[in-house]
C-alpha cells in the first residue's frame, strides 16, 4: 500500500514538473511573437512579411511533427524535452544580438522545433498516465497551465522600456532554469512499443477515420492563436491604439481560458467532449467576429477578448482528451502527432491569411475569418451529431 502511495506521489510530482514546463512553452510564445511583430512593424515590414516571419515559428514546428513519433520512440520523453528547450533558450539569447528579418526567420524555425519537442512528448506523457474519468480535468490543467505562460508572455512588451533586449534575457532565464528542473527532476522515460504489423500510414488513417472531428480543433487553435498573437499589434496599431494599449488587451485572451479551462473540462467529463466543442465554438467565434465593432474602446475588446479566449482556450486540450476517449490507446501517439500536425497548418495560415487580408486594407477580416471558422466547425459538429452518437454515448 505504501509503495502504491509512493508511485503515486511520484507521478504526481512529476505531473507538477510537466505542467511548469509548459508554462515556460506558452511564455516564449506569448512573448516572442507580439514583441517581434511589434519590432518588425517599427522597422517598416509590410504587415504581410511581418505575418510570413511569424508563421516561421510554426514551420519549424510542423517539421517536428513529421518526425516526432520516431523521435520520441528513439529519445524518449525526458531527452526530447531537454533538447527542445536548449534549442529554445539558443534562439531566444540570439534574437537581439542579430536583428535581421532573415536571421529571424531561422531563429523562429528553431524556436517552432523546440517548442514543438516539448508540446508533444508533454503533453504525450499526461495523456498517457490520466484515467479516463479524469483525463477532462488532467488535460484542462495542462492546457490552463500553457495559457498562463501564454497569458503572461506579451506582457513582456512592458519591459521593452528598459531596452530592447530585456524581454529575451528574462525569457532565456526562465528557460534556463526549467531546464534544470527537467534534467534533475524528470525520470528518462519512453513510450510502449507499438506492434510491429502497425505501419505509421496505417495507424494515421485509423486515427482520421475514428477521430477527425476530435482532431480538428487543434487547427482552429493553432489559427487563432498566432494569428491574434502576430496580427492584433499590427491592427491595433492601425485602428489607433497604443503599445500599452496592445500588450494590456493581449493576455485577456489567455485569461479567459485560464478562467474557463477547468470548468470546461470538468463539464465535458460530465456531458461530453463534443457538446462542450460546439458549445465553445458558437460563443468564442461569435465573441471574435464581434471584436472590429468595439473600435478602439478598451473595456469592450478586452471584454471580448476574455469572452472568445474563455470559450477556445480550451479547444486544443478539449479536442485532444475526446481522440482520447475514441482512440485505443495505441493510437493516442499517431493522434498526437496528427493534432500538432493540424495545429502547426492552422499557425501557418494564421499570420500569413490576417496579415493579407490588412495588406489589402480589411483590417476587421483578421477576427471575422477567424471567427467564422469556429462557427462553423460547430454547425458541421451539430450535422454529424447523429453519425458520431456512438462514439460519444452521451450526446
């Protein structure tokens, strides 16, 4: 009995280390790319190249996500972890010593490669050591912990005052020092060995076939995520608010998820992932679409703002425990790769469709497209209700 408290204890810990890491994943990108949109738009980059440089960190990211299944299978959690974060602390010491839009690019490459090695093996590890009943809370606590790093990272736009490198020193101090957390603390652990007769290709179609509707919220969020993150200064900047303005709005979209992360976990335990999704998807991409006629009223966008973070701050984890919960367990590895797959192709489009769509002057398209897409995702989700009843009982 006491060794089974023990393990547990242990475990426990090791779930608290899991979540401080992916803390200090949502501050690098919460920070990085306000602050680099903001240095590029002062330096006079279109807001089109501006939106191309950002999606570089999700480029990079979607290059792990091809690879990241061998890689982990090869390295195991604790080594994939360690790696990303040293190629994430490199980058971020870089940055201001070579400010060059091109440097910058392979620099954000780097970042999406690392941040993408901790995403997947973390977020992997919870998944797998969750029960069932638990895995809605489990995951909204991983996911509420990575929007606490989002939320607090733009914040870093404040310490530009002191100059212009002080927000990549801090971050690479904190990176720095969950790194040795991770090397000290985290066991070297690797995932089961799938069976042999199992191909990749063919445990990708099982996983579409069974879960595609689960897998599509990672692309939505993905979207919303670095396109609000790279587009909002630039069209905040051009609908006439301030910097302190801008980095004051930002986090309130991570605050709404923080703040609505847990209770929407806990009700998709109870009524199911799939209405909770619907749900969600109505009121965050009307909350969205609703943001251009604020203008510039600050109370009225960070309303707003919290409201649509609130609602889609959990899609990504949402999704992610509904797979869970369709999936054998063996097919929770090709899952998780399949969802940063379409989280990394929604972060792409995100920057370089809002950031078009202001080049050409329709600067309010940036939150109507985006909301949109939530919307539709839950009227397609409320077409396929009776289709998919058998996968999700409770609907």
């Amino acid at each position: 009995m006491s060794q089974s408290n023990s393990m547990n204890r242990s475990s426990s810990f090791h779930y608290v280390i899991l979540l401080i890491v992916i803390v200090a994943a949502g501050v690098s990108q919460g920070l990085l790319l306000p602050v680099l949109s903001i240095f590029l738009e002062k330096m006079g980059v279109s807001s089109a190249m501006n939106g191309l440089n950002a999606a570089a960190l999700y480029v990079g990211s979607f290059a792990m996500t091809l690879v990241a299944e061998r890689t982990l299978g090869a390295l195991g959690f604790k080594k994939l972890v360690s790696i990303g974060l040293v190629m994430v602390l490199v980058s971020v010491i870089l940055f201001p010593i070579f400010p060059s839009v091109k440097f910058w690019f392979v620099l954000r490459l780097l970042v999406g490669i690392g941040d993408s090695a901790v995403h997947y093996a973390a977020q992997l590890w919870v998944l797998l050591v969750t029960p069932e009943e638990n895995r809605g809370r489990n995951i909204s606590i991983y996911g509420m912990s990575y929007g606490l790093g989002f939320s607090l990272g733009p914040l870093g736009i404040q310490l530009l005052q002191f100059g212009n490198s002080v927000p990549f020193i801090a971050l690479a101090v904190l990176v720095l020092l969950v790194l040795l957390i991770v090397l000290l603390k985290l066991p070297d652990l690797r995932p089961e060995k799938l069976k042999g007769e199992e191909r990749p290709a063919k445990r990708f179609r099982r996983s579409y076939a069974l879960a595609w509707y689960a897998l599509i919220p990672a692309l939505l969020y993905g979207y919303m995520e670095s396109g609000i993150n790279s587009n909002f200064p630039v069209y905040g900047l051009r609908a006439g608010l301030s910097e302190q303005q801008i980095a004051f709005l930002l986090p309130f979209i991570g605050i709404g998820g923080l703040v609505l992360q847990l209770p929407l976990g806990m009700l998709s335990d109870r009524f199911g992932r799939k209405r909770i999704l619907i749900i969600s998807g109505v009121i965050g991409g009307l909350a969205f679409t609703m943001v251009p006629m604020a203008g510039t009223s600050t109370a009225l966008i960070m309303i707003l703002l919290m409201l649509a973070g609130g609602m889609i701050g959990s899609f990504f984890s949402l999704g992610l425990a509904y797979a869970a919960d369709i999936l054998p367990k063996l097919l929770l590895p090709a899952a998780n790769v399949i969802a940063s797959f379409h989280f990394n192709i929604g972060s792409i489009a995100g920057p370089n469709i809002g950031g078009t769509l202001m080049q050409y002057g329709w600067n309010s398209g940036v939150f109507v497209v985006l909301g949109s897409g939530f919307i539709i995702f839950s009227f397609i989700g409320i077409a396929t209700r009776k289709k998919s009843s058998t996968a999700d009982g409770r609907l």
